[in-house]
C-alpha cells in the first residue's frame, strides 16, 4: 500500500480503535483479558490458495461458540470506521474497504464486546489462543479457514494501525474489539483486543 493512502488510511483507524466497538457495559469481571504470552506471533504455513474477491457473510469462531452473521462496514462522514448497529449485538462486521476474507491482504472484521442486552458477539474475544480456528463463510459459497497467530490487547491511544492494515503477502485476518480496563466517565473501554490469523485452508 503506497505510504500516503496508508497513512490516510492511519487517521481513520486510529478513528476506529478510539471507538467504543463495544458499549462499556460492564459485567462483574468484565470481558475476557489475553495473557501476554499470547501476543507472541506463531507464525503458520500460508499452503491456502488465494481467492478471489467474495463479500463475508458469516464468522464462525468453533472454540468460543461464535457463529454470526456478518454485515458490511464502510465510513463515516467523518472518516471513521462504522462500527455495528448497538441494536444487534449478535452481529460482527467487514469493513469493506480492505480485502475480503480470503483475498491477499489483511481482511478486518469488527464486533461489539457487551451491550444493554448484555454479553456481545466478540465478548469472548480475548480467550483465543495461537492454533484456534476461524472460518469464514463468503457470497459465493466457500469458507475461509484462518488459523490464529497472536492475541493482543492494546490501549486505544496506541492502536497498531500499519500492523492492522498495511500490505501483506498472504491472505489474513483481524478481529477486533474492546478491552482492558473501563473507563466509567468516558463510558468506553481503554484498550482494544486485536486478534491476527492467517488463511490456512479453503472449504
């Protein structure tokens, strides 16, 4: 990605991780925190094919019970990220201005944590570990298998966003969401938890 649309591209995400993805209601314990040790990268072999450009339609994370739908994601007048309705906690999104699933590239799939109806679709979030699965369900009727290299968890003021976004020579993904401590005033959490994997096989 040339560097001026990257770094375009930075304020707008940068946008997006100071978001509330989720809507900072806050259970007993909260979400689910990663450990350090999970953000140690696990690299794994990139044997996928790359595919063609097909929309998401459907996110399936096996170990932590995920299975929802997937609506699209594009700007708002203000060039941040749109995040899901708060109305439908149970879907996650694609942010259509990057790669789909399955493309070369980083494909990013945003999801709320919690919200007034309680735990959201990516709540469970930080309890993936390097080695879980994620598939992918695409328009034209294939899946995408991604197998996860690290979990993060990262304050929102330091959002990795060349990490995140920047050109990659595979096909991947990141799932993110919100995290680490609540911030009562703000009404929003302070960090993000990001999760990176890597196409492993096509269905």
């Amino acid at each position: 990605m040339p560097g001026r649309l990257l770094w375009t591209l930075a304020a707008v995400m940068l946008a997006a991780g100071l978001v509330a993805v989720g809507l900072g209601l806050r259970g007993p314990a909260g979400p689910p925190q990663p450990p350090a040790w999970a953000a140690t990268a696990r690299p794994v072999a990139h044997h996928a094919p790359v595919m063609a450009r097909s929309v998401p339609v459907r996110v399936d994370v096996p170990s932590l019970g995920v299975r929802a739908p997937l609506v699209r994601l594009g700007l708002e007048p203000d060039g941040s990220v749109q995040v899901p309705a708060a109305d439908r906690p149970g879907e996650a999104g694609w942010y259509d201005g990057g790669p789909t699933p399955g493309e070369r590239g980083p494909a990013v799939l945003l999801g709320h944590v919690d919200s007034a109806k309680g735990a959201a679709v990516f709540y469970e979030l930080g309890r993936l570990r390097p080695g879980h699965r994620i598939e992918v369900g695409r328009a034209d009727g294939r899946v995408a298998v991604f197998t996860v290299e690290s979990v993060e968890r990262v304050p929102k003021d330091r959002f990795p966003t060349r990490r995140m976004y920047g050109p990659i020579g595979h096909a991947g993904l990141r799932l993110v969401t919100c995290g680490g401590s609540f911030d009562k005033d703000r009404r929003s959490y302070q960090d993000n938890i990001i999760v990176y994997a890597s196409q492993t096989a096509v269905r």
